[in-house]
C-alpha cells in the first residue's frame, strides 16, 4: 500500500447527533459505530431497491466512475499526511495533503473503489432503516426498553387522580410503568391528551433516566466485587456514539439511552468500564479481565455495532 493512503471509515453519526462531549483525563471509553441496540425484532425491513447507477455529495467538487457507478464526491486539503476516505449519510468525502498531485487521489478511488461502492450502499440502506423506525411521540407510540417493546400511554391528570395515581400539586408528565392487559409494557405518562410531541420525549426520556441512575447503580454494585475494584461516582451521559468512561479515581459515566438494550448488553458495559478500574488500557489483559465475568462479551460487544438506534430517541 501506498505510504501516504489511509482509509477511515465514518462512525455515520446522525445530523441530529450533538458535539461530542470533552473526554477528561485518565479516561477510558467504549465508543458506538452504528447507534444502540434493542432486542426486539425491527419492523419488515423496506422493499429492497435497485441499487443507485450514482451517488453526489451535496457539496461534491470533484467526480469519479467507481465500479460502473458515478460518484460525485467532496475533495479536501488539509494539514494531513494521508489521503483519507469517510463515509458518511450524505455521501463521500475524499481528505489529501496539500502537496498530493491529484493522479495519486484519483489513484487511491480506483484502489478502494469496491470497498467505497459497498459502504455507499451499505450508509443508504442503513439509512431506510432508520426512517423506518423513526419514533411518532404521540399516545400508543412504540419504544425499546430493556429489550422489549414498551406502549406509550397518555394519561390525562383528572383520569390519573381518579385511577388513584397521587400527583404532586401541579405535575406534568409523571411516568408510571405497568404490565398491560395484552402481552407487554405499558407506560403510562400523566400528560394532556394534546401534548406536543417535545413534551412526550422529554417526559419519556426523564423517566428513562431515573431508571437508568438506579439500575446502573445495582449492577455497578453487583459487579465490583466480582472484579475486585471499587467505584466512587455514577454520572449519566447523554452523548450518541460513547456508551461509557471510566477513571482512575473510579468514575463511572454511563449511557442512560442503555436502557434501550437488552439487560445482557447493559451488564456487558457496566463490566467494561469496571474493568478498566484494573486495566486503564485495551490490553489482551484487559479482554481478559472482562472474558472472566462475561464469557460472551464479543457478541454482546457486535450488537453495540450492528444496531441502529431508533430516529427520535
């Protein structure tokens, strides 16, 4: 390979993601490359569709016939020692030194093109399917909670009062979880029936938080000894492609949307990061750390690559 080609590959980070939040010192992270994952089956998956004679960035400068196939690509220079390529939802963006003559780019597209084709295909179907998915915040709304489906349930507060549901003078959006007639969970939010789509979330996400703080905080408990190390300090975090830190001084900061997955891949996390309490690195000793208490961490560790968060959560 060239000395000057590397090639990167985009974590697809969604438009909506906010700025990453600043990783403090001492700090190890498990990083998501493709969202978080729930155990319930998705919807049917969209019709499957020919595959695109073309793909053009929004801000495509420059073109190239890749496997039969226009793409139309943004061109970068920068301060940079390698020519890299980065996939991402709207298309494919091409980064060179200031000082590579373009034969050499053009050089590079035509190496990698396969592998460019199939990520390019690969980012728009992943696409479809988070727009399929894409949550409605509206009463009788669908949510993955700790590996099952959970029904959305508007309450208004004089049906709740009447229920025997006691609410603080003047509360909105109390949450309430409970076993509906048909087979899974309902929760039932004390909200106007015409309550905005904004505040359905924020009032879903609150409770998901609560939650989280405490079963985080039992499995932290349930697993530190195990391992034999101490932690001091549970932080929620509200980042999109970190699941977890942990610090020297054994601080915990954990992913509060882990709710969404299976109590399996939560617990894989919560062990991840008190793993690094002992091994402050990615060792084969730290694999090892974790291969003790979580035999099947590799394929619980897929999942956190695989699966796509659902749009809106």
């Amino acid at each position: 390979m060239h000395p000057l080609l590397r090639f990167t590959l985009d974590l697809f980070e969604p438009n909506w993601a906010p700025a990453r939040e600043n990783k403090a010192p001492l700090a190890i992270e498990i990083r998501a490359s493709e969202g978080l994952p729930v155990n319930p089956p998705p919807p049917p998956a969209p019709a499957p569709v020919a595959a695109p004679s073309s793909w053009r960035h929004p801000r495509a400068n420059r073109e190239a016939r890749l496997c039969d196939r226009l793409v139309a690509y943004e061109f970068k220079r920068g301060q940079r020692r390698s020519i890299g390529f980065v996939i991402r939802p709207e298309g494919l963006v091409v980064s060179a030194p200031k000082g590579v003559p373009l034969h050499q780019v053009d050089a590079a597209l035509r190496d990698k093109s396969h592998w460019i084709v199939q990520k390019l295909g690969e980012t728009q179907a992943r696409q479809q399917r988070l727009l399929a998915r894409r949550i409605a915040w509206c009463d009788g709304a669908m949510i993955p909670y700790l590996g099952q489906l959970l029904r959305l349930l508007l309450v208004p507060q004089q049906a709740a009062a009447g229920a025997g549901v006691k609410l603080k003078a003047g509360a909105i959006g109390m949450a309430e979880l409970t076993q509906a007639d048909a087979p899974g969970l309902t929760l039932r939010l004390t909200l106007p029936v015409d309550a905005t789509p904004d505040q359905i979330r924020d009032a879903v996400q609150a409770w998901l938080r609560r939650q989280a703080q405490q079963l985080f905080t039992k499995r932290l408990d349930h697993f530190a000894p195990q391992l034999q190390v101490q932690w001091r300090r549970l932080a929620l975090s509200n980042a999109r492609t970190r699941w977890g830190s942990a610090r020297i001084d054994g601080s915990i900061r954990l992913n509060w949307r882990l709710m969404h997955f299976q109590p399996a891949v939560i617990d894989y996390v919560v062990v991840h990061e008190l793993s690094h309490l002992r091994v402050m690195d990615h060792s084969p000793r730290f694999w090892a750390t974790v291969q003790a208490v979580v035999p099947d961490h590799v394929a619980l560790r897929r999942q956190l690559k695989d699966e796509a968060l659902p749009h809106g959560l």
